[in-house]
C-alpha cells in the first residue's frame, strides 16, 4: 500500500513495546551515506500475522540475555519504524494503518551476526523495512508541543536493575510473573481498562519514549537519571494529558499523571519540544515472502 497525498495521515500515537531513543535524535538511515557496512541479520522470518494475538513481546539482540536472537511479536509497523529510527512514535508522519489498534501486525524472527553491537540493530531493521516492504521516506524537523519526564518532589521510588529478573507479585487482578521480566525485555497486559507494563533493565530515556507513546506527544528525558531499572508500571490509557491534577477524577488511582506520581517518583511537565519527523512516502502492509 501507497502513501501519498489522496490518504488521509496524521502523526502516530499507538503505544511501542520497543526499545527507543529520545525524540529528535535518530540514526542514520539506511540508503544514506556511511562511513562503515552496514549489517543485515542472517536470517530473518518476517510474517504479517492473520489472527493478531492479545499480547505483544519483544526482546533479544546485542546487550540482553539473548544476544544472538531478535524477536518482535505482534507489533504493528509504527513499532517497528520506532525502533529502526530511533525516534518516538508520535513523530511519524503517515498512514493510518501503521499504528491503527485494527492494523495489521506481525511477527519478526531473526538472526543477529556475531559481534553485532546494540547500536547497529536499528539500522539492521531499517534495512530489513526497506527490503521486505519497501520503505521509502524523508525526514522534517518541527516544534511542537511535548513534555519532559522529571523526578517529582517526594523522589524516585525506582530500584537500580541488579540484571537478574526478580518475581512480580501480581496485584488488581493481574497475574504474578515468577519467572520475572529479563534484561531488554519488555512486557505488557491488561485487565479491563488498566495495563501493567513490565520492563527489565530499563533506562529513563527508554522509559520517557514508552511514555511518548501512551500521552500522543513527545516527551524527553530531563531526570538526570543514570542507570537502567526493572519498572513494573500500572496504568490507565491516558485521557488528554492535563498539567492540574485536580483535573484528573480523584477516584481513579490508575490515571497516568497519578500513577507516575505515585508508583514511580515521576512527573511530566509540558514544554515545547524539537521533534525529527519520519515523513513516510511509501510502505507495503504485506512483506515480501521470506
């Protein structure tokens, strides 16, 4: 499928599952100019799934317990893109269906090379993209409205990551996970309208992206927080994000703004924000077969 000016589009707002880096700073695309080779994965099973499942999992590849191996399940593209550009998903600009919850989804199933680093993996992916859908775009910078993740004033309420996954007792009628949540892993569930977002090892920055996805709008990293954390995060879908707490029904403890607060030591607070667009000219929803 085609993007170009008879479709309708507008910056994607679903939430990512991925590892991602702040807004406004991305890589170099594949196809640009290099100074160095870049990598492909191995092998690499990409699949549009038929009978999307619930749940979304990702993990593996360089700096996780799982080095050799890169997995995405049940993603939807936006996710993808997020991670091959190193940029927040709020800052892509293309159709709907890319990060549409009735979107198509998939599954990625690859090889990492030996002695690959965690650096070079998104521009792995993009080159995967480019192959298996045959992704074209350009790039645009623009001000726009966001918000930057600080420590509140009672204090982060975080524990650093030890790198071994501990329990998660479960809590409001979600499960435990004995087994916890690995280095670079991440997870989400739900029960009715509230999520549990289970992270292993990971950064503020990392977390702020995650955080970009859920409120519609950038948001950038300004705790000064070093360090990666094991986060286990309840939480509502957001309402429009309000800077008055009072604005927020007193009786949901689940609220974002609330649950950050509460849970994690955290705030967000509205700034203007430089945000490098992914001004998507062309993508395919079924790849190519493997």
């Amino acid at each position: 499928m085609k993007t170009n000016s008879g479709l309708s589009q507008r910056l994607l707002d679903r939430r990512t599952l991925l590892t991602l880096a702040t807004a406004g700073v991305g890589l170099p695309a594949f196809g640009q100019e290099t100074t160095k080779e870049i990598k492909s994965f191995e092998v690499a099973s990409v699949k549009r799934l038929l009978q999307p499942n619930p749940g979304t999992n990702s993990g593996g590849g360089p700096g996780t317990s799982d080095p050799g191996r890169f997995w995405r399940s049940n993603v939807s593209m936006a996710s993808l893109l997020v991670q091959a550009f190193q940029i927040q998903g709020r800052a892509i600009v293309g159709p709907d269906w890319l990060s549409s919850r009735s979107g198509p989804r998939y599954e990625i199933a690859a090889t990492v090379p030996a002695g690959a680093k965690r650096d070079e993996v998104p521009l792995m992916l993009q080159k995967l993209l480019t192959e298996r859908f045959g992704l074209k775009f350009h790039r645009e910078q623009k001000e726009v409205s966001g918000y930057a993740l600080v420590v509140g004033k009672s204090g982060l309420k975080l524990k650093s990551s030890s790198g071994t996954p501990a329990p998660i007792s479960g809590r409001d009628g979600f499960p435990d996970v004995p087994e916890g949540i690995a280095p670079g892993r991440i997870s989400v569930d739900s029960v009715g309208t509230v999520q549990r977002l289970s992270a292993g090892a990971m950064s503020m920055a990392e977390f702020a992206d995650y955080l970009a996805a859920q409120t519609d709008s950038p948001v950038i990293d300004l705790t000064e927080v070093s360090g990666s954390y094991d986060i286990v995060f309840y939480f509502s879908k957001p309402r429009p994000i309000t800077e008055d707490p009072a604005a927020a029904p007193a009786d949901n403890r689940f609220d974002l703004l609330s649950a950050l607060r509460q849970q994690l030591g955290l705030e967000l607070q509205r700034r203007k924000v430089r945000a490098d667009l992914l001004i998507i000219d062309h993508i395919e929803q079924t790849p190519l077969p493997n």
